[in-house]
C-alpha cells in the first residue's frame, strides 16, 4: 500500500480507503438480532481484507443503516491506533439533534473516539449555515473534539463547486470528501482551494459514481485498455497528488483486487495515461463534434435559474456520457434519481421541456438553439423509472 499526508491532520492515509455503504445488510437501522450471520462474517471478511492490504482508514456514516453497527462488532477486534475511522452525520437545524446522532453511531461503533467526523452532505447554503452559525452542528462538533471523542473535522458534499469552495473558505475544516474523476472534473477548483488550505482529499465513490466501472461497457474497456477502466480512473485520480486517497465501496473481499493493480502502475502514471486520455477525447470528439465537446458547458444556466427547474448541466452531460462512450445504464441511475435526489441531486428531468421557454435561460449559451431538442433527446434516451437515493438522510 502507498500512504499519502492526509493534509493538516498529519495522518499518513492509504490512498483506497475502505468506504462503508456497500458491505451492509440493510440501509435502514435494524435491531442487531436480525443482521443475517452470512452479512456480518462477509462484512468482517471485508475488513480483515482491507487491513491486511494496508488499507486501514474505514469509512462509514450515520445514514448508511447498519454499517456502523456491524463494524462495532469487527472494529474492537483490532489495536485501536492501527485504524483510521471516519463516520459522518448530517447536519441538522438542531445541533442537539446532530449531537445525538453522533452519540449514537459512537455507540453502534463501541469506540471511544473516531480519528474523522465528517458533516455529511453539506450541499447548499441552508445546511452550510445549519453547520458554521453560532451554536451549530460545527460548534458541538468541536466540543465532541474537546472531549476526545474526535480527532478531526471535515465535510462531505455533493454540492456546487461554489458552495464547495465556500465552505472551504471557512477554513474550519481539516479535509473534505468530494466527487471527483475522470468523466467528473467540475470539482477541480475546490480541491485546489482545499490545497491552499492544507486539508486532507477524499474522493467520493470514483468507481461507481464515476461510471459504473465495476460493470462497464465495452466501448469503454477498449478504449481504456490495457487497464481496465476502474484501474485506469484510480490512476488518473491518484496521478494528482492533490488527491489523498479514493474511497473503494468494497462489496466483498474480492472487490480490492482489481484496484490494487493501480499501485504498481503510479510511478508510470506520465507515460500511461497520455494514450488512454487522447483516445477518450478522440472518441468524444468524433461521436458529439469538437465544437460541442469543448463549449456545451459554457454559460449555462444553474437549476434554479432554469424554468421548471431543470438540471440543463447534469442531463446534457449524461447525455455526452451516454453517446461517447455507451455509459447508458450509469446514465439512466443518475438521471432518473432528478426530481427524487433531494439536495443529494438537486433539479428536474427534461420530461416536460416542450412545455417550457428556454430562450432566456439559454441566452448566453453557444447552443442555445439546440440544446431544447437535445434535452428532449435526452430524455428519450435515459427516461425511465424513478429512483429513489439508497440512504434518505
């Protein structure tokens, strides 16, 4: 394993971390009676696993069910400084409720302390304040911190990289998990604001939320090869060393293999992945033309200034996916959670988009005069079924 300065914490951080929304039985709480035996050895087999590989930062959360519970039976069964535990609770209107959630997955972890205590899914403006005004969430974290039973504070998020890049601002962080890979490079400018601020970088889920690429389609494999496309987007995320580490949602032991393969090839990482990345840019410009590749996203319009608050970025942006490189069923995951993600995924599907005028949303775009009928397009092509998020919190 390779271990990477995890920011102000100082903590020495193996680049995969183990992260914990996987490996669970349910994603509801659950007395601990009814977790199956088979759920629990595998979750256990899981962590054995990753500790054994050096990777020994565990990551879990309040809204992931019964992880916590079930790593509080593993957790304990190893020296409590070979570990580094980072669970993460929502921030609430009432610090008190947040303080009690914290309280609660402590208990379900049966440690003393966790190394991180993230502030899970500081999203908008609303649940930033929720966390930094007087007498918020971050006020009784640092009283938790006071009291030993935390080391270091972060966030989790899911936002806009503007209200990624103020929260940061705050400076009353030590490190962040945040989206960001190789088909999602928006959050680029917070991490290098998060740089400037020494904190520590967590990528979120870069495997499946970076494509699905535990199941990816063929199109993609060929033109990653000769790495796979999972081993190919660690590399590329791991060839900046801005990035600490990648969260691997690991299923069952098994699932670290493939990305372990990635650590021989990070030395060589300036020779390997020139070729894969001209062809992925080939394979874009020639399927959606060089003009759009290079200035769809140009000047357009947030949701909340679009009518019927649709997500134009998002949905033409899965639609680039879809086309370039055959992502239809990630795709299809992510546009049909709009209108059912909450502040997690915020905005509306195309569905209803011949019933809306663009024209002044779009005024400023090179493609103004297109993008309605892709947006319909769009939607033609990954509408479907309603998603609901696998954890509602």
């Amino acid at each position: 394993m390779l271990y990477r300065r995890f920011g102000r914490t100082e903590l020495q951080m193996p680049v995969f971390s183990c992260g914990g929304m996987r490996y669970q039985y349910k994603w509801q709480d659950v007395p601990q009676w009814q977790i199956p035996k088979h759920s629990q050895e595998n979750l256990e087999a899981t962590i054995r696993r990753a500790i054994e590989v050096g990777i020994y930062h565990i990551e879990t959360a309040r809204g992931y069910g019964t992880s916590e519970m079930q790593l509080g039976r593993i957790l304990p069964k190893f020296p409590r400084e070979q570990l580094i535990v980072q669970t993460k609770v929502s921030p609430k209107a009432d610090a008190k409720e947040f303080q009690r959630d914290f309280e609660k997955s402590l208990r379900n972890l049966r440690l003393n302390y966790v190394d991180l205590l993230g502030l899970h899914g500081i999203n908008n403006t609303e649940l930033l304040n929720y966390s930094i005004r007087p007498g918020g969430c971050l006020e009784v974290a640092r009283k938790l911190q006071a009291q030993g039973k935390v080391r270091f504070i972060g966030f989790s998020t899911h936002g806009s990289t503007d209200t990624i890049i103020e929260t940061i601002n705050t400076n009353q962080f030590d490190y962040i998990n945040l989206h960001w890979y190789y088909i999602n490079q928006n959050n680029w400018p917070a991490i290098e604001a998060a740089t400037r601020h020494d904190m520590g970088v967590f990528i979120i889920s870069p495997s499946d939320k970076g494509g699905k690429l535990y199941d990816p389609p063929q199109k993609l494999v060929k033109l990653c090869a000769p790495l796979s496309p999972m081993v190919f987007n660690d590399l590329f995320c791991l060839s900046h060393s801005q990035v600490h580490t990648l969260s691997l949602g690991a299923a069952k032991p098994t699932d670290f293999d493939e990305h372990l393969k990635t650590l021989e090839l990070l030395d060589h990482a300036s020779s390997i992945l020139p070729p894969i990345l001209a062809r992925l840019e080939e394979q874009a410009i020639a399927t959606l033309g060089e003009d759009w590749v290079k200035t769809w996203h140009v000047n357009l319009p947030t949701y909340k200034e679009t009518p019927g608050q649709v997500n134009i970025p998002v949905i033409l942006w899965l639609r680039n996916l879809a086309i370039a490189y055959d992502l239809v069923d990630y795709a299809k995951m992510r546009y049909n959670l709009l209108g059912n993600g909450g502040h997690w995924l915020p905005g509306n599907q195309a569905d209803k988009i011949d019933k809306l005028d663009l024209r002044k949303c779009l005024a400023r775009s090179p493609h103004a005069d297109k993008i309605p009928r892709l947006l319909a397009e769009a939607h033609q092509l990954l509408g479907g079924e309603a998603v609901q998020r696998l954890s509602r919190s």
